[in-house]
C-alpha cells in the first residue's frame, strides 16, 4: 500500500512541470541604420498589430535594436515575460505597446549595421528565458556592416533551437539592379544562420503572415 | 531468374530444362508432397477448430455469466420495489391506522348520538287510559229534556273538545321536537358517511399496493426460476436503461464542456501559476477539478437523498447524519454554483478587457464589438448559466449510476457476441484452410499432369496409383 503511494506520488510529480517549456519567447532585432532607419514606425506597427495581440501570459518578448554595436545591454529597447494572469498580462502589452511607440519616435540612426551582435545578445535573451518555443524576428535589410575592429563569431550552438524569421527585409539600392546579390545575400544568412544552430530560417514578405507564422511556432 | 538458367545465352532451352527439372522432381515427391499438404492442412484446420471451440465455450462462458448477473439483478430490482411497497403500506399503514381509533370513537360517539336521537324520537306522551271509552259511551246516550242531564252532558261534551284540542296541541308540539331532533342527526349521518370514505379509501389504497406487491412477487417469482422470457425482458430492459443513460450521460458530458469553458478563463486570474500538470496549466486543470467536484458534490446529494446507492456503507449511516452530509454536499454545491457565477462575470470583464487591448493594439479608437459586449445581457446570461450548469451536472449521478449497473451486462453482451463472431470467422477459417491446401495438391496434380498421363499409361490402368490412398484422404468436406 505504502509503494503503491509512493509510486502515486512519484507519478504526480514527475508529471509536474514548469510552464516555461510551452511558453514562447520572441526576440524582435529592429535595424535602425542607415536606410532602414525610417522603417522603424512602420516596424513598431507590425510588433503591436501582429506579434503583441498573439502572446498569452508567460511569454517573452525583447525588443533589441540593431546599431553600429548591438552586442549591448543599452541595445535592449524593451523586454518582458507577460505575467501569468490575463488581466495583468493585458496591461503589460498596453505598457509595452506606449514603450514601442516612444521608440518609433526617437532620433536614432547608425552609421553601421552590427546584425550579428544583435542576435547574438537576442540568442542569450532567448536562452534565459527557457521558452519552449523561441523565435527571433528580424526586421533589417540584412546587409551587415561592422565597424573596424568588432569581431562577431557566433558560436555553433549560438541558434540552437531558434526560429529564425527575417520580417520585412528592404531591397537596397544594387539589389532592384541585380536581384541575385540580394537572393545569394539571405541565402548566405540562411546557411550562416543553420551552421549556428537556427532551426529554421524564413523571410516573410508579408506582415500579416507574421503572425501565423508565429502561431505555427 | 537468369541466374538459374543453365544456358545464359539461350533463355528457352534453359527454361525447359529447367521445366524437365522441375517435372521429375515433383512427380518422384508428389506422395510427401500430398501427404505434407494433407498434414498441413489438418493441421491449420485443427489450430482453427480449436480456436473456434475456444471462442465457444468462452461466449458460453460470458453468456451464462450475463444470465446470472441479469437474474441477479432482476431479483435486486424486484425485491428493491417489493420492499419499498411494504415500506409504503407500512407508512400508509402506520399513518391510517394511528387514525384508526380516533376514527372509531368519532364512529362510536356518532352512533350513539345518533342511537339516543332515535330512541328520543320515538317517545310520545302516553293518551289518558280509558278516558276515550268513556267519551264514546257518554255520546252514544240518548238525548234527555232533563235539564241537570243535559247540562252535564254538555259539559262532558265540552271537556271533550278542549281534551281533543289539548290532545292535538300535545301531538303537534311532539312531532316538532321529533322532526328537530331528525333534523339535528343530519350532520352526524354526513360525518359517518365521511368517515366510512376515508376507511374505504385507506383500505382501497391498501388492495391496490397489495396488488401491485402480488404483481411484483409474480415477476420476482419468475426471475427466480430464472424464466426465459422474464430474462429476456430484464436484459432488453438493461440495454434500454444503458442506451438512455448513454444519452443522458452524452448531453451532461456537453454541459460539463461547456462549464469548464466558461471557468478555464477567469480560473487563471484566481490559480495564477505558471506550472503544468501533465502538460495542462494548473489553472485548467484547477477548472477541470470544480467540474468534477460538482458532480461528487451531487453524487453525494443523491446518495443521501436515497435516489443512488453508490456507497452501500452510506446506508448503515444514522438518519441525522444523513442529514449533515446531505446538507454539506448541497451547500458545496451551492457554494461552487455561486463560485461559477462569479467566474462567468470575471470572464465576461477579461474578454472584454482583451478586445479593448486588441483594438488599443490595432490602433482603433471606436470599437463597436467592445461596446456591444458591454452590453449587461451577455453577463447576466454567463453568471445564470454559471449558477445551473452545477445543479444539472449534480443529477448526472443517476443515468451514472445506471450506466454502471447495466454496463456489465452489455460489455458481457458485446463480449458474447463478438466471441460468437470469432468462433465463426475461425469455423470457417478451418474449412476454408482445409479446401485451400487440397486445391494446392489438385494444382500439384495439374503441374504435373504430363508424368501423371505417362504413368496412366504405361500402367495402363492396372496398376492403382501410389498416391491414390493419400487421395482418398484428401479434403474432408
């Protein structure tokens, strides 16, 4: 009888778990040099109409900004676990959302594009957090340029396990000229990005697919 | 296939050597050949016919088990209804009988009211004795001049007439008193008369659950010499209570859904933590636990209300305590149900409070859904719906009850028959592998029909084939 408890309460305990494995974490890396630096409204946009209204309490989001050195504290514009009852969790995303919005309205633009550190601070976010599900949404143009003497090495387990989703990525200026640069550009990423450990990696034209998108998990 | 082949290069001589081959070989093992294809074929049939013998006496097994359990529990059922008649006429008994005695004094004093209005009645005043004689013979004198006579005649004539008005007057007045004192007796004629129908009606009540208890010892009776059609009944009984109760079982399995729906939401708000329990947040699973403490809530109720007999050792429990449980389980219930209404308004403030947020989000000032949702019908709705749905879950007991009770007999049932089904399938198994391997062995026989002819010939029908008695042994039909 006493075994048979024991293996009852043992039972019970083991199917115990933390919430933070089915919970999501989204890291949203915003580009805010040179030509993309006056997309941010339209990205802060896409964040309050598509990625906010779909986390439920317990998720993360950070919102890290991509600059000439994104590997940065000072880079995390804003970042926050919902809280795990609705009503709270709602007031959060309303606080989150005016947070955004002052920072659609800064005076920011970098001379340089550090995409790499962005993520790699966003990976360390994700990695924290413990989200069975993490995603990292980039909203860039994804041409990387590092200023002299900033090295990124991403470590080969950096991504492991992150989903990463390339959303609005702007055509420069040399791509509507040759469009297989810009092609054989994201390709690279999405090679470089794997080797690292992403699960996947996806360019989403669409904003509204976003969100289905993140819905999939 | 070309491997086998002894001339690569010329495919068809290679394939008739092959043939050849093949031919002398099948012919020389044609009698192992029709007796190992005999031996399996016994074989196979015999694992099949076992198989079947098993699923027989398995069903055998299950039916009889069905038998008495339906016997079992038609006995149960009829001897649960004679006992609540007798517990019945015992009340009715108890209660008209404990009436009984005041009845009979009412019935005594009446009787005797109405013995002494009677004997009353019948009291007239006694007539003077002979004085009618003596007026008759004073009138039938003849007439006198005397004057003294007829003065005295006179007299007596008068004293005659004032006596017959006296005598009238008196006869009168003893009429009324009499037609009073009949008419007084009307009141007690009616009383005896109501209470002679309550007799009746106590006693008519009595004939009729004597009735019905003879009708129930007739069928009790039956069950006990476990009679066919009696069986039959009880068992088609079962199968409709279990059908119905599947039903009933079916729509409370709705009514719970959706009050687990309308608590999982606002249970987040009370049971805010982030932990999982087999992969089901604590607050679903919190939601999950009202439902089901609502039903045990009204699986107790019924019990002590004698509506379900779970828990047999309920029963020995004392009537007061009963009592204390049967308002514990109805005040839980009615706590939950308060709980629930609370809930449903809580929710009703969480989704309007996240449409408000998904509109703020969208950028959307005026939001008319938002609005609408204010609106206090949907609330109202919620909380009503929120306070009943425990109530109704609460009677889930019953069909609950008799879905377990009949649900033996149907798994046996079921059981029954699909061993039945298997018997057959491996009856027809055991023909079907027996026929099978002789029409392999007819096949063999086709393959080597040209040594077969040869053989026929040369021995020109003297000699009987080596294979005739395998043959003869062949396929039992």
């Amino acid at each position: 009888m006493n075994r048979a408890c024991f293996v009852a309460a043992a039972l019970l305990a083991g199917s115990c778990s933390s919430g933070a494995q089915y919970s999501q974490a989204i890291v949203a890396l915003v580009d805010v040099s040179g030509t993309y630096a006056d997309q941010r409204p339209e990205v802060v946009n896409v964040i309050r109409k598509g990625v906010l209204p779909r986390l439920t309490p317990g998720d993360t989001l950070v919102v890290i900004r991509i600059d000439s050195e994104s590997y940065k504290k000072a880079n995390v514009e804003a970042s926050m676990t919902l809280d795990v009852r609705p009503s709270k969790a709602n007031a959060q995303k309303l606080q989150l959302a005016s947070t955004l919005e002052a920072f659609s309205h800064k005076q920011l633009r970098s001379a340089h594009t550090d995409i790499r550190g962005a993520m790699m601070l966003g990976a360390e976010y994700l990695r924290e957090s413990n989200a069975g599900r993490r995603t990292m949404v980039i909203f860039s143009d994804m041409e990387e340029d590092l200023p002299r003497g900033v090295k990124r090495d991403m470590a080969a387990d950096e991504l492991k396990g992150v989903r990463v989703l390339a959303m609005n990525v702007k055509r420069l200026g040399h791509d509507n000229a040759n469009p297989t640069a810009y092609r054989a550009r994201l390709a690279g990423w999405e090679k470089q990005l794997t080797s690292h450990g992403a699960r996947e990696f996806k360019v989403v034209l669409e904003p509204e697919k976003l969100s289905d998108l993140l819905d999939e998990g | 296939m070309q491997r086998f082949y002894f001339w690569p290069t010329n495919p068809a001589a290679s394939i008739f050597a092959l043939w050849v081959l093949s031919q002398i070989f099948l012919y020389a093992a044609r009698v192992p050949m029709h007796r190992a294809l005999r031996e399996v074929g016994r074989l196979l049939g015999g694992a099949f016919r076992i198989g079947a013998r098993w699923c027989r006496g398995l069903a055998g097994v299950a039916s009889r088990r069905d038998h008495e359990m339906i016997v079992e529990m038609g006995k149960g059922d009829t001897e649960a209804k004679i006992g609540r008649e007798f517990h019945r006429i015992e009340g009715a008994f108890a209660k008209e009988l404990a009436r009984y005695p005041d009845l009979h004094r009412k019935l005594d004093d009446v009787v005797t009211k109405v013995d002494a209005d009677f004997q009353e009645c019948a009291t007239a005043a006694p007539a003077a004795p002979g004085w009618t004689e003596a007026v008759a013979a004073v009138s039938k004198m003849p007439p006198n001049t005397d004057g003294v006579v007829r003065k005295v005649l006179e007299e007596i004539q008068k004293s005659a007439v004032a006596g017959e008005k006296k005598a009238l007057q008196e006869f009168r007045e003893a009429t009324a008193k009499r037609h009073k004192i009949l008419s007084s007796m009307a009141p007690a004629w009616k009383e005896m008369q109501k209470i002679a129908t309550e007799v009746a009606r106590a006693v008519s009540g009595a004939l009729e659950a004597t009735k019905r208890i003879d009708g129930f010892m007739t069928s009790y009776e039956k069950v006990r010499a476990a009679d066919k059609n009696a069986t039959r009944a009880l068992g088609w009984n079962a199968t409709q209570l279990f059908v119905v109760s599947l039903l009933v079982m079916a729509v409370a399995l709705g009514g719970a859904f959706v009050n687990f729906n309308l608590i999982a939401l606002p249970m987040s708000e009370l049971v805010p933590s982030g932990s999982r329990i087999a992969g089901m947040p604590v607050s679903t699973v919190a939601a999950l636990v009202v439902v089901l403490m609502e039903i045990a809530a009204g699986v107790f109720a019924m019990e002590m209300l004698g509506i379900t007999n779970f828990f047999p050792k309920l029963d020995l429990v004392p009537k007061s305590r009963r009592r204390i449980i049967l308002v514990v389980a109805v005040g839980g219930l009615f706590m939950l149900a308060c709980i629930e209404a609370s809930l449903a308004i809580l929710r009703e403030q969480i989704v309007e409070s996240t449409t408000a947020l998904k509109a703020s989000l969208a950028g959307v000032k005026d939001h008319p859904v938002a609005q609408t949702a204010a609106s206090r019908i949907p609330v109202i709705g919620q909380a009503v719906l929120g306070f009943i749905l425990p109530w109704i879950l609460a009677m889930v007991a019953v069909p609950l009850e008799t879905m377990i009770s009949t649900g033996g007999h149907i798994v046996l049932s079921a059981a029954t028959g699909l061993l039945h089904g298997g018997g057959m399938v491996c009856r027809l198994g055991g023909h079907g592998m027996r026929y099978l391997c002789e029409a392999v062995r007819h096949v063999y026989d086709i393959y080597i029909v040209i040594p077969l002819q040869i053989e026929r010939l040369v021995s020109n029908g003297s000699k009987p084939s080596p294979v005739a008695g395998v043959r003869g042994q062949g396929a039992r039909p």
